[in-house]
C-alpha cells in the first residue's frame, strides 16, 4: 500500500507530504466543500414542518429523513432503503469509478480541505512541513506542532457535537451544553469519545482511512471495466515519458510526459497516476490539476491526466452509457419507484384490525348483534394522538373494552371492542363492515372487517 513502507523489511509509517497545485478541479471541490461544510454544522438544526431535516436516533429507534419521521414499524422501508443505496453505489462506482471518495467523502473533505489547510497555515507548504518533522525540537517547533493540534482538537470537538446532534438531535445536545454535567454524562461522555476518535483519524491515521480501512477501493477493483470514467493517464500520448530538452532528438521518440514527478507529489495517498488504475486512488484530480499546469508551461495540449475510460485511450473510442450500466438504471428506477409508492402512500397512523378467533356472535339488549375485535394502533407521529374507532354507517355501534386512549409518539396500543350491528340490518352470515380511525375530527385511515351473525329473511 502506498501509505506503508517497507523500509528495511521494518513496516514503517511513510508520512505524506502532498503539493497544493490549485486549478478548476481544485476550486470546483473548494466549493463544493463549503457547500457541505454548511451543511454538515447547521443540517441537526434545520426544520421541515417541525420536524429535524435529518435525524439517525438509533437509542430510541427513531428516525427522521427529510423531515419524515420513521419508527421501529417502518423498518421494511430502511431495508429497502439500504438496497436502493447499494445499487446506487454500484452503478455510480461502475460509471465514475471512485469519484465519490475525492468530492464527496466526509473524511476526504475534512482532511483536506480542513485539516490539511490548518496545516499548511501554520506549518507551510509540503517541503517545509516535511523539514519540521524530520528537525529537531526547537521552541518554534514545538510552538507550530502545539498550535496544530490545539486546533485539530478544536475542530474535532466541533465535528462530535455536530455528529452527537444528528444522533440525539439538537435540543438534546443542547441540553449537554447548557446543563450540569452529571444530568448528561452518557452524552458528555459520548462528545469526548467522538472528538478523541476525530482527531486520531485526521492527526494521525490519515490517508490510510482511504488506503487501508475502507473498503470502497476494494470494491471498486471488482466494479470497474474498460469502460468506467476513472481519473487516468493517457500512457498513449505520454510515453515514452521523458525530460524536456531544448533541442528535440529527432530519432527518439518521446512522448508529452516529462517525467516531472508533480502528479505523484501532489497525490494524497502517494500513489503515481501513471502506473495504472490502483484501489488507493480516490480521484480527487490533484493530478490532473499538476499536470495542466505543467502542459500550459510547455505548451501542450491539457487532459495527459485527465477523466478518461480504458476504452478511450487505447480504442479511441467515446465515453459511453453501457448495456451493464443501463441494467443497474433500470433495476434502480425500478426500486426508488417502489420506495417512494411505500413513502408517500404511509399514514401518520396505523391501524389493524382482527375479529377475535373462536367467539361467536352475541345477542345484545336493544335488539343488537356483537361481535368482539382487537385492534393495533401505531403512531408514527412526533407527538401524542388521541384516537377514537367508529363505523362509517351511524346505525352501526362501536363499544369499548380495551379503550385506545392516547398514544404516545413512535408508541404502539392496542385496543378491544364490540362491533354492535342492528338485526334488523343483517342479511347474510358475513358482512363487511367499514371501521374509521379518527383523530380530532379527521379520518385517518379506513379499513373493512367481517362480521358474522345470524340471517335474518
């Protein structure tokens, strides 16, 4: 792996110290991380109808995306879900290959747009950050080094309390601020764990997050074919790779490459985009940045470095929307448009009802027929609700046993009742009845039930 180095059959550490070349690629994903900054510290606070924009409350079994709120009752939704983002995930890593891991990537995003610019503040460029390492310890070392890792303390502890939000929610976290600490001492507790974890990965793990732990690169070695777009270099047009000379040999040939090294000084996990596609790159166009910078000094066409699929470089051929990626298209229309009939088509309440096996029917005064039933009723609100059951026809009776009450939020009751039907009004051994779950004065729901009695000529 790029980020370990067997120096002298020791294993040891081999730190990276990559090269800031700014260029589009670099401003487009400037920009597009100070669109998720902004989003990551203010999402546990945005509302949608009352509701957090995004909770993942996993204590409590109560989830909240996009301002709908999930319980325990809607987990056929999470699995459907989850296979959704699968698919997803294959077909993006199919098509672009590892692009999400460059732009997307919270750990990339902090690393280096974050920390890594902290870095580069307080300690300078590459070359002088790798000279400071390997100096000795002087005061105005020691003062960089403690000033570095005061504030990646800093910024870890800021990242846990946003993380800690969209798990708690942030009324709770809130709450651990402001109040005494021994109210709260799980969540306390939880935002040092969280800023220790933090800051371990961005002072010290590092690169080896994308390198070693994670298994996206492996995946994408499965995913990828000769058609994926994939941060590349053009070997066509590059090699033979070799030094600029001010007077070309006109007897050798030589390719646009020359062998500056930049492509490798600026990439984050230390890898050389010339040797191929490898797991550890992330796609970040650091490279490519490097080397159009280095083609306009020379006077060369841009793009040696560039987004390119096998296919383009050696069969010069366009980049293409294949048969394999059309299948994982369909099967992905196919599956959001389930997910979202299941969404939009769920109630804020829900109801089941059951006539209780075994019993027969029961002759009641005022010349009424009983049945008894059980019913389930499940809130999936954020707040209390009082319900009651009726019949939708008014000559029919709805008698409690069990009564409902109130539920609570993301709780469940269950409820037992006559059904009480006029004689008068039953002709057949079964009949449907409609039964209503209301709430104040709507309805929320209706469902038929069976009822059986006595016929009447």
């Amino acid at each position: 792996m790029s980020g370990l180095i067997a120096g002298s059959g020791s294993g040891e550490r081999k730190w990276q110290y990559p090269l800031i070349r700014k260029g589009i690629y670099y401003k487009w994903r400037n920009w597009l991380s100070y669109a998720y900054l902004i989003f990551f510290f203010t999402g546990p606070f945005l509302r949608i109808g009352g509701q957090p924009f995004l909770l993942l409350d996993f204590v409590n079994k109560h989830f909240v995306i996009l301002g709908q709120a999930f319980w325990p009752q809607d987990i056929f939704l999470f699995m459907l879900a989850s296979l959704v983002f699968i698919v997803c995930v294959v077909l993006f890593t199919l098509a672009f290959g590892r692009i999400f891991c460059g732009w997307i990537c919270p750990q990339t995003i902090f690393m280096e747009m974050v920390f890594r610019k902290i870095e580069i503040w307080i300690e300078g460029d590459a070359n002088k950050r790798k000279k400071l390492d390997a100096g000795p310890w002087t005061n105005d070392k020691l003062f960089k080094k403690t000033a570095k890792h005061v504030l990646f303390l800093i910024v870890s502890f800021l990242i846990a309390n946003t993380f800690l939000a969209y798990l708690t929610g942030s009324e709770n976290l809130i709450k651990i601020i402001t109040e005494p600490v021994w109210r709260h001492w799980v969540g306390f507790a939880s935002i040092w764990v969280f800023t220790i974890i933090f800051y371990l990965v961005y002072s010290q793990v590092r690169e080896l997050v994308c390198t070693v732990i994670c298994p996206y690169g492996r995946l994408q070695s499965v995913l990828i074919d000769k058609d994926t777009l994939v941060v590349a270099y053009n070997d066509v047009r590059g090699e033979p790779r070799g030094k600029l000379m001010r007077v070309a040999d006109p007897f050798i040939p030589k390719g646009d490459c020359v062998d500056c090294g930049l492509c490798v000084s600026v990439c984050p996990t230390g890898i050389d985009i010339r040797n191929g596609t490898q797991i550890e790159c992330i796609n970040c166009t650091m490279c490519i940045d490097a080397c159009d910078h280095v083609m306009d000094k020379i006077n060369k066409p841009r793009n040696l470095i560039g987004y390119f699929s096998e296919n383009m470089i050696h069969a010069q051929t366009k980049a293409s929307f294949t048969g394999r990626m059309k299948g994982y298209a369909a099967v992905i229309i196919v599956l959001i448009s389930v997910l979202c009939y299941f969404i939009f088509s769920r109630t804020d309440l829900n109801m089941t009802v059951m006539r209780s096996a075994g019993t027969l029917y029961q002759a009641q005064p005022g010349g009424y027929i009983s049945n008894i039933y059980t019913a389930e009723v499940i809130n999936k609100t954020n707040t209390i609700q009082k319900i009651v059951i009726k019949a939708e026809d008014p000559a029919i009776r709805v008698k409690y046993i069990q009564a409902p009450g109130a539920i609570n939020k993301g709780d469940e009751t269950n409820t037992v009742f006559f059904i009480m039907i006029p004689a008068t009004k039953i002709h057949a051994f079964k009949t449907d009845v409609k039964l209503q779950l209301v709430t104040g004065s709507k309805i929320i729901q209706t469902i038929s039930t069976t009822f059986v009695g006595p016929v009447n000529d």
